[in-house]
C-alpha cells in the first residue's frame, strides 16, 4: 500500500519555483538527470570494489526512452538505486544544508547559485506534470516507486524491482502555445540527440536511445521500397575531456564542461590543464571560478578535487589533494598510479597522492604568477574574489606558505586606486625610506584622514591600506619583505624624524613634563601614557598602541568568543606644534583644575577619530557644552 508523505517547507517552496520556472533554460533539466544517473553509477562501481553485497555491473549504461503517445519521457540507469530511507531524504527533503539561504536567493532570481545545493532532480517538475520515480538498491530485498505531482505529498510504496537501479518517469505538461512552452520537443529524437550533444557528450558511461532509422528492404535492388527500423544507439562520446589531446580541446568544450560539471552559470576565470609523466603521471583539470560560492569563508565549504584511477571514479572531494590556501580550484586528478582497490582511509596518505598535491601546488602557483605578470586585469578579478583566502595562507600554519604565497598578494594605497604588489611597493620606495608602512581602516577615505597620516604625507611616503580583519594577522607572520620591516604608522614610537627632530622633542617633552604627568594621571585608567607626537602636522591629537596588539587587532579579536578581555596598549600623542596644545599649557598653569576636562575631552576626540565608541556620550557632551559657555563668558 502507498504511504503519503507531505514534503519539506522549503521543498514545498523549491518545487513551486520549479513548477513557475525559475529556471532560464528548461533544458537542463535532462542535463541534471543523466547527470544524476552518472553519479549512481559512480557509486554503484565504487562500492562494487569494497561492498561483497554491492554487485558490479556487466555494462553500465543509461537509457533514454521516449513515448509519444503517452507523452513521457524515461531515464533509466543500473546505479546504486535507493532504499526507502534514501527516497524520503534525497526526494521529500532538501537535505544540502543551507537550504533557506538558497531558497532566497533562488526567489529573487540569483542564478549563480543554482546548482550549489544538489537539489537537480527537482528541475524534472520544470516539465513533467508528474513525476515517477523507481528505484532498487542493493542494500534492500525490494524496490520502492515515489510519485509526485509537485504539490505538497508525494507517496512511496514496494514494488516488484528485480534490477538494480533507477527508472525515473516524466508525465510532460501540455503544450502552451499562448505562452510558447512547447513541452512535446523533448520526445523527439533529433532534440534527445541535441541535448545529450550539448551537456552530456562527456558523462563516462553509454548513454543510450532507441532511434529510428530506414533502409532499403532489399539493399542489392536500387528500386528497392523503403523501410523504417529501430536501433540502439549510444547518443554520447564517452570520451573525457581530460583525455583528450589539449590541441583538440576548444575553450568553449572546457568552459561548458565547467559549468556542466560544477554546477556554474558562468565561465571559468582560469583552466588549468596539467598533463604530468614521469616518476609520477597523472592528468589534472582545474578551474577557478569567477565567484567564491555561497559558502566560500565559512565552516560548511567542503573544499577539494575530484579524483579518477585510468578514469575510474574513486573520491568527489579529495582534501588532500588541495592546500587551503588554493582551495577555491575545482576540477579533477586522473592517475594511473593509484591502485582502485586501495581504501579511503589509506587513499587519503598515499604517497603518490601527495606528490601530486605537491605537483599541483606548484603548477598553479606558476600559473597565477603568469597571470599576475601577463593579464594584470585577469589576475585583479581573482584577486578580488580570493585574495582574502591568499592572506589567510600566509597566515595559516605559523607561516609555514608565507613564501610561496608573499608575491601574490595585493594592497591598494595612498599613491594608487590600483592594487600593488610588495615587489612593485619596494621597487617605488625612495633610498631614504627604510620601512614598508601601512595604515589600517574600513576604507581609503577613513585611513587617508588618519591624522598618523600627516608626516607620511609632508615626506611623500606610499602607504599600504590594510582594510581586511586578516591584513594585521597576516603582516605578524611576513614581519618583512625584502630585508624591508613592515611598520605601521598607528602602532610603536615614530620612526619618522631625524635626529635633529628627535632632539627638539625631547626638549619639548622636558619643557612639559609636568603637564603630561597631569594628563596621564587623570587619564591612568584609559591609556597607558601621553606623549608629544612627532608623526602629527595638522592634527591636534591621536590614538596609537604601543608594540603588542595594536588596536585594530583588538576590534577584531573582541568580536570572536571567549576574546573580549584582548586589550591593546592605549596611547594619547599630541601634537607640541598645535594650538589646542599651546591653550592647554596655558590652562594648565593657570587652572589645573580644567586640566582634567581637556584631558577628557582629548581622549574622545582620539577615540572618534580611531572609529571607537565613546564610553560616555551623555557626560562628554556636557563637558563640551560647560567648556563652551566658559569660553564665552570669558571673551566677554
């Protein structure tokens, strides 16, 4: 008897999606459905090497069946099936985390992400008023058949299935022809033919339709009559792409191999096809995408290649093969040096696997070197889109990457809108610039009107704008590039003065001596000291930290758990030449009890321009307007 079973909220809403065609092309989804068929195989076949119950195949194949007078089209294969379990998660559930996120995106027609969630099998309802779905697997004694309608149930019940795999029913929609959705091409052949062509050429296994064809009932008599006949034929090349001579690969085959394979809308940023013989051999296929998906920079990316023996399928993502800090390729390694018989467990510290990762690190480190070198734009759009990721790399592992990854980073700065490298930074610097200096900021905005950006400005120093959480993190582990230290103009003493400068300030230090006392005692449990400045020109007063955690590594590191108690060492510098600084001497010999109000108010003004909160708003704006009214009844 068939159970009925409603589905998911969010399947619920994908399959009205679905049904109002959300998608551009309706084509895909015969695209999705062999590929779908394909990936059973690949488990049947997998699992037929390490499962004694799991039976291989004497041909694996999948076959197209059209029925014109029923109107339906079928898509078998002899995969791995499904048991009643795998049918009410893989068909009644999205079960790819993330769905919601998906879901929203999908409803405002963001279809770069289609694809990203494994829930391909839902397109069938793009043109199928009904679906019927029957399945064997070989770890159950019966089979199970799951129909729908794609409203809000479908039902599941036993069936009589001797062969393992799957047979999946399309019942077509009616055609429209007021709304020009002709569903009845899909049961022609020359369409069938056309789109296995076009997405499905390179699926590994004979994907098969039975064709109609005619000849001459007696082939030796020229006036012979005419005859229709029927024949099994294979639709599909069966040929790899991979295993195909590069000279005889077109960029639009890659591209469309790409998009097919991964699930992308838009061409690849950059192939990179490798073949390697020699102590080791292995052909690879890698792809970067022009976007970071979804869930790129979070704990739910699952990064890694796919990985083939002589073209047999053996791991969808292989970890090992991918170093962090390259993890957004895509693609595959085929590798006639891995045995098919070896376990997971054991793949995964296979000497030969390692090797090759090695091979592949360095292969496209080159290529993104070549890319940084020869197609500047090219590189610039990766950048954008992973060089957050590169940073991360340099940063990971104690520095570990630091010198494979150090030239391929970029900064925007105070000289260029146009990203820079360290190499082309050091090459611009003058003989008398003995730093890399940088400025941290949300922006270039926010850091150019830093008032530590004063005396780089009068002495026409370049600065690096470090806007990424990483970017402190990351120049922690570089430390220097060069024989150039890195130094920030926010952090430390000023390294910016000459010794004649560094004599009068020190005069100007002992000159006021008392009244920095006095600010730094009223001031004791907000920062560490108060000092004259020698970095500001035009500023009355700055926030830097001393040599430890600088303050933006403290904003940071306050937003992740179990960090809030992270402190950098607070200092107030004030500029000796300015005028605020010259009334408050004067203040503090004639009123030292106002002292403490303008030391206050300094702060704040220190806090706001660094972009801190300010601790009390009410009581610093009550201080502003009592220090206004005494200054008028003063000039009076």
């Amino acid at each position: 008897m068939a159970k009925t079973k409603e589905f998911q909220t969010e399947s619920k809403k994908l399959l009205d999606l679905m049904v109002n065609s959300i998608y551009t092309h309706k084509d895909i989804f015969l695209r999705e459905l062999i590929s779908n068929a394909s990936d059973a195989i690949d488990k049947r076949h997998h699992y037929s090497l390490t499962e004694d119950e799991v039976p291989s195949a004497d041909e694996y194949e999948i076959f197209i069946e059209a029925d014109k007078e029923n109107r339906t089209l079928t898509i078998s294969d002899n995969g791995i099936g499904l048991t009643e379990k795998g049918l009410i998660e893989e068909l009644g559930t999205i079960a790819e985390s993330g769905s919601k996120a998906f879901l929203e995106k999908l409803e405002k027609k963001d279809l770069d992400i289609i694809g990203q969630f494994g829930v391909g099998f839902y397109s069938a309802f793009m043109v199928a008023k009904e679906v019927v779905f029957r399945t064997r697997s070989p770890f159950s004694k019966t089979g199970y058949e799951w129909r729908s309608a794609g409203e809000a149930t479908y039902t599941i019940e036993e069936i009589d299935k001797e062969e393992i795999g799957t047979e999946i029913v399309l019942h077509l929609r009616e055609d429209d022809e007021e709304n020009e959705e002709h569903y009845s091409e899909y049961l022609e052949e020359h369409t069938i033919r056309n789109l296995v062509k076009k997405y499905s050429d390179y699926i590994r296994y004979p994907i098969k339709t039975e064709v109609e064809k005619t000849r001459k009932k007696d082939e030796k008599d020229e006036d012979s009559e005419i005859e229709t006949y029927y024949e099994i034929e294979t639709l599909n090349s069966m040929i790899p792409i991979w295993k195909k001579p590069k000279s005889e690969i077109e960029d639009e085959e890659l591209n469309d191999f790409y998009k097919r394979q991964y699930n992308d809308f838009e061409d690849p940023l950059k192939v990179i096809h490798t073949n390697v013989e020699g102590r080791i051999t292995y052909t690879a296929l890698l792809f970067i995408p022009k976007k970071p998906p979804y869930d790129f920079y979070t704990d739910k990316f699952e990064k890694g290649l796919q990985l083939y023996s002589k073209g047999v399928f053996i791991e969808d993502k292989n970890k090992e093969l991918v170093p962090e800090h390259f993890r957004f390729l895509r693609g595959l390694v085929d590798s006639a040096d891995l045995s098919l018989n070896i376990s997971r467990e054991m793949l995964q510290h296979n000497r030969q696997l390692k090797k090759i990762a090695a091979h592949l690190e360095k292969k496209v480190k080159n290529e993104l070197e070549k890319m940084l070198e020869n197609d500047r734009e090219a590189y610039v759009e990766f950048y954008e889109a992973y060089g957050t990721n590169l940073k991360y790399g340099i940063y990971d592992q104690f520095g570990a990457h630091k010198e494979k990854l150090q030239d391929l980073i970029m900064f925007k700065t105070s000289k260029s809108d146009d990203y820079i490298t360290l190499k082309e930074y050091v090459e611009r610097m003058g003989e008398d610039q003995k730093a890399i200096y940088y400025a941290t900021g949300k922006n270039k905005h926010q850091i150019m009107n830093r008032p530590q950006m004063d005396t780089l400005k009068e002495k026409d120093y370049e600065v690096l704008f470090f806007t990424d959480d990483v970017d402190e993190f990351m120049v922690q582990i570089l430390n220097e590039y060069d024989e150039k230290p890195f130094k920030s103009i926010q952090q430390g003493e000023s390294d910016l003065l000459d010794d004649e400068q560094k004599d009068a300030l020190k005069e100007k230090e002992k000159e006021h001596e008392k009244l920095l006392k006095t600010l730094k005692k009223n001031l004791k449990d907000k920062v560490k000291d108060v000092r004259l400045s020698g970095r500001l020109k035009e500023s009355p007063v700055c926030l830097v930290s001393g040599e430890g955690l600088s303050l933006e590594m403290e904003k940071v590191l306050k937003q992740m758990p179990n960090q809030s108690g992270m402190q950098a060492e607070k200092i107030l510098e004030i500029n000796p030449d300015h005028e605020l600084f010259q009334a408050l001497a004067s203040v503090h010999e004639s009123d030292k009890k106002r002292v403490k109000d303008y030391a206050n108010l300094l702060y704040n003004q220190a806090l706001l321009i660094e972009g801190y909160p300010i601790e009390n708003p009410r009581e610093v704006s009550d201080l502003m307007v009592k220090l206004m009214v005494e200054a008028t009844k003063s000039s009076k």
